[in-house]
C-alpha cells in the first residue's frame, strides 16, 4: 500500500526551514483563496489550506462571494489579489456556480501567483522543462512513486486519462528527463474502446479518468502499481476510479482513501512557497 500521508509529512518538513527563513527575514508568505458559492466540500478544502497555512505562520487572506456573484465579481477578486504584494500565490476553488466561466476567470491570474499551476503559460512551460509552478496532483503523484522507490525510468507508464488538470500534465511531466521520471508514457481514455489492452500492458497504471470504479483486476497485470488520481465526489461521497478489488493483483496500489490527495495539497504549498521564495529574492 503506498499511502500519501507520509509523503506529505515529508514535503511539509522540507518545507517549514524555507518558510522559517522567510519569517526570519520579516517576510510572511501568503496564500490567498478565493471561493465563490456556499457549497459545503469546496467551503471546508478552503478552510483546511487556510488552516495549513496558519500552521505554518503564513497568512491566508480570503475573499468569498456568495451563489449570486457575477463574473465581474470574480474578476475583481481575482484582481485584488493579483495587485495586493501580501499575496505570494492564490487559487480559486471548483467548481464555481454555473453562470461563472472558470476558464475565463483562471487566465486573469497572474501566472507567477497561479498557485495551482493551471494557467496556460505554466502549462506551456511544463511542456518545455522550463521551471514554473506545476500542477498539484501530477506533481504529488511523481513525488509519491519516488517516496515509495518505484522507479518509472524507461518503464511502461500507462495513464488512464486525458484531462487537463492531471493526464495531460501528467504525462508531460513522468515523459521528461530525470531520475524520478523518464517513462515511457502512454496516455489513453474512455474513448478508446480497447483501452484495457493498454494497461494490461503497463508497469504503472494511472487512473485519471474520473469515473468510479472504471478500473477493475481484469484491467491490470499480477503485480503492477497502481495509483488512484480520479475521483468523482457524490455529495460527500468520494468514488475513486480504481475499484478496491484490484488491491488483489497490484503488487502496489494507493489507498481509497488518504492516497494523492495529501500529496495535492503538499505540493500546492510547494508551489505557494516557491513563489514567496522569489518575490523576497530568495529562490535559488
């Protein structure tokens, strides 16, 4: 089992001496959010990165609008923040109300303050190996199958999923070239109809697709990896893409529960800091 509370705990360590630093030199970071509408999961995945950041001695300004906002609305927020030099980084929760563009209102951020590395220009420089913030659950994904030493270096790397916040960055980033990289990634998706073809072949399989229970044991080779990134949320209910019973064949496998989303959160805050490091001049 290879869950992500301890590869959190580790990132979180690495983390505090940087943020230790920075508030020795009288700069405190801060991560600003941004939630738009009442709806109780994404209110409480806000209050627990604010509750992380007071952790950690940074600040957490926020700004919430209600279930009425307008587009402009968000803009303004998003502005605000973007003009505000107390505010290292910012994200803004989804999924926002239906009468709000996300997409639209994810290019007013200012690229070097797009905490969740979802802006086109840091997904081109994700495409390019150029440094910038890289997306959250790709990035804690690579760094879970480091912690627990599986090596992806020229093996088979089959990613079940092509969205833009996990596949696609995914795949870009486990393809590059570096010791905890360097797969050989084949990306395939819903619809591909013998798509099952692909990861009965793959070393490591990556469900990403975001339909639960889409992988099954009759899916994956006897002692493969896999690693959970989907999910789809019922009310509360979270429903992962691999079914429990694949635990069965894979020779290692992230929880249900307690997998990649610690490392999302981990790596937010690496982006968060990575930011703060460079608006007091102290990145390397």
């Amino acid at each position: 089992m290879m869950p992500g509370a301890p590869v959190a705990e580790a990132v979180f360590a690495a983390l505090q001496p940087r943020i230790d630093a920075l508030l020795g030199k009288g700069y405190r970071p801060g991560l600003g959010t941004i939630l738009v509408g009442n709806e109780s999961a994404s209110a409480g995945y806000i209050r627990m990165k604010m509750e992380k950041a007071a952790q950690l001695g940074c600040a957490s300004p926020h700004i919430h609008l209600g279930d009425d906002a307008t587009q402009a609305d968000v803009l303004a927020a998003i502005r605000e923040f973007n003009e505000d030099p107390r505010v290292d980084a910012m994200l803004m929760q989804h999924p926002t109300p239906p009468q709000i563009d996300f997409d639209a209102a994810l290019l007013t951020i200012d690229p070097n303050k797009d905490v969740d590395g979802l802006h086109p220009e840091n997904v081109g420089r994700l495409a390019l190996g150029m440094p910038g913030p890289v997306s959250c659950t790709p990035a804690g994904i690579e760094a879970l199958l480091a912690h627990y030493d599986v090596n992806i270096s020229g093996r088979d790397v089959v990613i079940l999923g092509r969205g833009t916040t996990l596949g696609r960055p995914l795949a870009l980033l486990l393809s590059q070239k570096r010791p905890t990289a360097n797969a050989a990634v084949t990306v395939v998706h819903t619809g591909v109809p013998n798509w099952s073809d692909y990861t009965r072949r793959g070393e490591v399989i990556i469900a990403a697709a975001g339909v639960p229970g889409i992988l099954q044991p009759e899916h994956i080779s006897p002692g493969c990896v896999v690693v959970g990134g989907g999910v789809r949320y019922e009310g509360r209910k979270l429903l992962p893409d691999v079914d429990e019973s694949c635990e069965a064949v894979a020779g290692f496998i992230t929880p249900r529960v307690g997998g990649v989303g610690p490392t999302t959160i981990a790596m937010l805050f690496k982006n968060f800091i990575d930011a703060a490091e460079r608006n007091a001049g102290l990145a390397v």
